[in-house]
C-alpha cells in the first residue's frame, strides 16, 4: 500500500510538471531522491519514463478533433477530402488535409531526438542524470525563458496558427527538444516552447505544439522502455504502473486547461523565476548534504 500511495505522488508530480515548463524528467529525478520507491533499479528506470503515457493520454482526449486525421462521415465533407489510403482505413472515406500535413511536420520535429537515442541510447542516462545536471539546468533554462520573454514584449508573432507553422520551423523546434533530451531539467516543454517563441510562434501555438510534439516522442520512449524492461510484471509493479499513469492522466487534464488558460494573458517568466529558485536550492542542499 505504501509503495501506491508513493506513486499516486509521483503521478501527480508527473502530472503537474510535464506540461509546466518547468521539467517533468528533472522533478522526478529529484523526488526519486527523497521518496524511494522498494522496487528494483531496472523497474524504477522504466516507470519513470513510463508513467508519462498517463500524462500524454490527457493531449489525446482534450485535443482529438485537433490530431485525427480521418473520418467516416459524410458531412464533414466540407473539411474533409477523400483519401485513397488502403487497409485499415477503408472505414475512413475523408481525411483533413491540414492535420494530416501537421503530423508530418510533427515528425520532421521527432527527427534530431531519433537520431540521438540511436545513437548513444541509455548513456544519456549514465552520463547525465544526476541532481547536479538537473539543477544547472533548471537555471539556465529559467534564465534563458526569463531573457525570451523580455525581449518578446515588443515582438509580435508572426505565427499564430498551428497551420503557419513550416517544415524547417518544425525541425528547429525539434533541434530545441534535442536539449531536453540530452540533458535532464532543461523541460522537454520548455525547451520546444522556448523554440518556438524565438521562431516567431504565439505562446499559444507553441504551447499546443509541444502537446502535439510529446504524443510520439513519449510514445516511443515508453514503448522502448517497456521492450527493454519486458513484460513479466508483477502484480505490485503492474499495480504501481497504472496507478501512478492514472494520477499523471487525471491531473494533466486539470494542467494542460489551466497551461491554456494562463498563458492567453500572461509570459512564461514566473515559470523562469521558479526553475531559477528551485535549481539553487537543490544545488544547496546536496551541498549541505554532501
């Protein structure tokens, strides 16, 4: 029982800091050091990356009608064109152009991240997932969203639509998620988010492409973890697993309205200012510690 009751905490954190720019991986790290969970190295490896499908599946049921595609009725034929896909689409006769050619540039983004867990994998992990990394890096990008959003005040965005948003616009936004994967803390949001305030996107846009930009990135990054942990759970692991992936859904729902909400009449600073205070006070207390 108690390992639960700690996973519905790491559920909500994950929940609260995977839409925050604020560094899901990093806060996780981070409490991974205080609330150790009694299940073995390679488990907690995996439910830490895991545990964000529950979080993911919330931009999936609030954003539906903004990312599928296809559709089977005829009166949506006025957005809708036929399509002349094969197999299991055959149910679907109209497919909406412009969200089709949005996950294409989704994918031009996915392409930097790809070929860096090809090529180097978990050493990611080895080499950098540590509380010092985490903390260095909840400064600089704190630093980094706080000099954005200054020099944003007398720019207007040059893209205010999803559909605005360009082939090499999508993969430089992806080149800004890079650093998030590579370095734990730097916030897989706020890197892209920061991105795409530099490229001239609303904070809106951006916003609602980092949730669309997380659906394969973490897909694909639980989907490796689960084949590398396999799939002999037991039944407290299976237990932990869900429930902290059902905590992180629910509370994303709340998060990701409230992300939406905000940043209609408000920067992204107080989220600079809060990762700047919080990296000094882990650097501190480890300093202590140690």
């Amino acid at each position: 029982m108690l390992e639960i009751i700690k996973s519905i905490i790491f559920g909500i954190v994950e929940g609260i800091t995977e839409w925050l720019p604020i560094s899901s991986t990093g806060h996780m790290i981070l409490l991974d050091e205080f609330i150790k969970m009694d299940v073995s190295d390679k488990f907690r490896e995996m439910y830490l990356v895991v545990i964000q499908l529950g979080a993911i599946m919330a931009v999936v049921l609030l954003f539906w009608w903004r990312i599928w595609p296809f559709c089977k009725e005829e009166n949506f034929k006025k957005h809708y064109v036929k399509h002349k896909v094969a197999g299991f689409l055959d149910n679907f006769k109209f497919i909406k152009q412009d969200i089709f050619i949005m996950w294409f540039k989704i994918v031009a983004a996915c392409v930097p991240a790809i070929i860096v867990e090809v090529a180097f994998g978990d050493n990611l992990e080895k080499w950098f997932y540590n509380y010092k990394t985490v903390a260095i890096m909840l400064i600089l990008i704190g630093i980094v969203f706080i000099i954005v959003e200054e020099k944003n005040k007398k720019n207007i965005p040059s893209v205010n639509k999803i559909g605005q948003i360009t082939y090499t616009t999508a993969f430089w936004i992806g080149m800004f998620q890079l650093v998030a994967a590579v370095f734990p803390g730097t916030s897989r949001s706020g890197a892209t988010i920061i991105g795409g305030l530099i490229l001239g996107l609303s904070r809106t846009v951006a916003a609602e492409f980092t949730f669309y930009l997380a659906i394969p990135v973490m897909f694909g990054a639980s989907l490796i973890k689960i084949i590398k942990f396999g799939l002999g759970f037991s039944a407290l692991e299976a237990g932990i697993l869900l429930t902290g992936m059902l905590t992180a859904f629910i509370v994303s729902l709340f998060v990701i309205k409230f992300l939406m909400g905000y940043i209609k009449k408000h920067d992204f600073k107080v989220f600079g200012w809060y990762r700047i205070i919080l990296g000094v006070l882990v650097l501190g207390y480890f300093a202590l510690a140690g």
